[in-house]
C-alpha cells in the first residue's frame, strides 16, 4: 500500500513534465499551416482552371457609384465596412470625395471591354473558368476585353486582337 502511496505523486508530477505550447507558438503554427493550405490550393485552380477557395461564396463591395472602378471586394462585411469607412474620410474627418457603400455581391470576376473611351463590365462570374470561356467566346467580336479580379484588384487575363 505504501509503494502505491508513493507512486501517486510521481505519476501525478511525470504528467507536468510535458511544458504546453505558448499561444504565439499555436498562432504561428495555424498561420503557417493556412499559408500552406493557401499555396496548395493556389496550385490546385492553377492546375484545374477552377477556384477552390471561392466556390459559391458571397462578397462584400465597399462600392463607389462615382468611381466604380475602384470598388474593391471582400469576403467578409465587416472588412468592406472597414474599408469604406476609412476611406470615405480622412485622418481629419474630412470627405474624401469618396462615397463608398457596403453591398453583397455574387461575382468576383468581370469581363470588361476597356479602351481609351470606354471601361465596361459585360459579364459578371464567380469562377475564373467561366469567365475565360466567355472571353474565348466574344474575343473574335471584341477588342481589349480583360478579366478583372475583383478580390485582388488586378486584370487577370487580357485579350488584345
């Protein structure tokens, strides 16, 4: 009974030898496993001409009506409010001239007929792939048509005739 007794408290203290992980230590570990995450699935719509990670997702858009060009997307509302809020004043309160406001939207890519004269949107998705067949398909008709990512603010693909 007695070497029971004793071998409470050493199986009590082995089980505090194990020093736990600090929580800047389990953040950087998720940091680091979402950048691999990100980088594969990356790799996988390049491969597959689809989009993993957007697949039937809503955006918000801190959309500008005065400059519609300039109305970036996010995946979350609370990014898009941000956003408008900091830009449609300055670091004075003062207007910027901006008036941006937060709306949900379906698409993150348009396909846009851009020249000198013109800069419209002629179709809307929310996969690349759709979006490079209806380029493929209207290219013959159209000069400087681009893709348009919303999400990341750059052209994505561009067809010059």
């Amino acid at each position: 009974m007695k070497k029971t007794l004793a071998l409470v408290p050493l199986i009590i203290l082995s089980g505090c030898g194990t020093i736990p992980q600090s929580p800047t230590k389990v953040n950087d570990d998720l940091i680091e496993y979402n950048n691999e995450l990100n980088f594969l699935l990356a790799k996988m719509n390049e491969a597959a001409q689809v989009n993993f990670i957007e697949y039937d997702s809503k955006y918000y858009q801190a959309y500008d009506a005065t400059f519609p060009d300039v109305s970036p997307v996010f995946y979350s509302k609370d990014d898009a409010q941000e956003y408008a809020l900091a830009n449609n004043f300055n670091h004075d309160n003062d207007p910027t001239g901006h008036q941006y406001v937060v709306r949900e939207v379906s698409h993150r890519f348009e396909v846009r007929l851009v020249n000198d004269a013109i800069n419209d949107i002629l179709y809307t998705s929310p996969h690349l792939r759709e979006a490079k067949q209806y380029l493929n398909e209207y290219k013959t008709n159209h000069d400087d048509l681009v893709i348009y990512d919303l999400v990341n603010q750059v052209v994505v693909g561009i067809n010059t005739q």
